[in-house]
C-alpha cells in the first residue's frame, strides 16, 4: 500500500474544519458551586458554635472552590464570606475568650 492511496482515501475535510468558540453562558445559568456553599455553611457552624474543626474545613472547601472557580464576579464574593468566617471561626476559637467549661 503506497502513501498517495491511503491519503486519497482519507474521508476528513480541512476545508470544513472550524475552531471551536465556546458559547457564552449568564452566571445564573451555571451550576451550583456545592464547595463553595459548603464552606460558607461550615465557616458560619466555626463562628457560631466554635468547632475548631468546621473552620479549617471551611478553609479547605474555601481554597477548592478557589481553584475550581467558574464565574469570578459571582464565585469570588462567595468565597470571600467564607473565607471571612472561616478566619473570624479561627481567630475567636483559637485567640478569644475560654468558653466556660471548656477543658485546657
């Protein structure tokens, strides 16, 4: 089998070829950002209940959501507050007042 039969038989077409355009989608048409909902609702259980654990788990669904963020003007405002709470859950948890009972 020579070259010049195998490329005659090539059934693509370049002339018909055409560069992929993403289409544009509105940011409430985009799917929900479960990790970023699901920082905000452990930073707001670190500030309100003072669990130690919920604020670094907020951080850690703060910074996937930051890297997997779609849309910055709606994402980002999204994981700003939960950024916000998760260091405010930290920072009273680990730099506040001792809760009465709690065990040193």
């Amino acid at each position: 089998m020579s070259l010049n039969s195998s490329t005659a038989n090539d059934p693509r077409q370049p002339s018909a070829a055409k560069p992929f355009v993403a289409t544009a989608t509105a940011p409430q048409d985009l799917p929900i950002d479960y990790s970023g909902f699901i920082a905000v609702v452990f930073g707001i259980a670190g500030v309100m209940f003072r669990y130690k654990l919920s604020s670094w788990m907020a951080l850690i669904f703060c910074a996937q959501s930051l890297a997997n963020m779609r849309n910055v003007e709606t994402d980002l405002k999204q994981i700003s507050m939960a950024m916000m709470f998760a260091v405010m859950g930290l920072v009273s948890n680990y730099l506040g007042p001792a809760r009465s009972g709690a065990q040193s």
